[in-house]
C-alpha cells in the first residue's frame, strides 16, 4: 500500500478494453482508499460497457466529457424492473444503486471520458482480471 495523496494518471496502470480504457486512480491496493474506488474510463467510439450489475456495490458515473447512452434499470411498479435508457454528455452524474443493470454505450465520434466511483471497492478487481491488456505506469495504449 502506498502513501500516495496526489496521483496523475502517469503514476497508474492502464487496463485496455475491446471497449476502451480505464485508469484506477484510488484503491484500497493503491492509496489505500478503503470506502470507495475511483477511475477515469475512456469509452471509444461506438463502444461500450454492456449490460452488467455490481452485486452490493454502488456506482457513481461523472460524464467528463463527449456523448453517449446510458441504460439503468429502474423500477416497475410491481415488484419488477424495467431499462430506462435516457441520453448522456458533459456534466451529467448517474447514480446506480447497488445490484442494478446498467450499460454505457458511447454514441458520438469522439472518446466518451467518465469517471466512475464505487462504493464500496471491489469491481475494479474483477475488471482487472477481465482487462485484455495491462500497462504498467506511465505506457500508453496503442490503438492504431
């Protein structure tokens, strides 16, 4: 564990998607952070984070910036869920609850940038063991 209070994006490994990218910038393996888990994930162009859930885990989900489509399940009524899709860009936040489906899919022509925060940890070390690719600090992936 580190002792790390500033982190920039240099100073963490880069996990590489079919999808695009995600940088864990606080984990209780990484600074110790032992309530949440904080990431900066890069969606490429018509691409996305499909349908999944996080079995007792929060989601926060920062739009930084570009466009997209965001799917979380809400719901019903009567006793049942239904997907609730609604357009995502810069500036918006989603909140999902624990257990719920949701999917990102970037919709525009540019990278979809979010930060996304869960609480508690736990997620990111899964994502970690389905990454096709990891970088260590400081290595950029190539996408041509």
């Amino acid at each position: 564990m580190s002792d790390k209070r500033f982190i920039s994006p240099e100073d963490v490994e880069t996990h590489v998607f079919d999808w695009g990218t995600i940088k864990w910038m606080s984990t209780p393996n990484y600074n110790g952070a032992e309530k949440f888990t904080t990431g900066v994930v890069l969606l490429e162009p018509g691409k996305g984070h499909t349908r999944h859930n996080h079995p007792g885990v929060e989601e926060i989900l920062y739009i930084v910036s570009g466009e997209g489509e965001q799917m979380v399940e809400i719901p019903d009524g009567q006793g049942g869920m239904i997907e609730e899709r609604k357009p995502i860009k810069a500036g918006m936040l989603i909140h999902i609850p624990a257990d719920v489906f949701h999917e990102t899919i970037n919709t525009s022509w540019e990278s979809l940038k979010l930060i996304a925060i869960y609480a508690p940890p736990g997620p990111e070390d899964l994502l970690r063991d389905m990454a096709e690719q990891i970088l260590p600090a400081g290595n950029l992936p190539d996408r041509s």
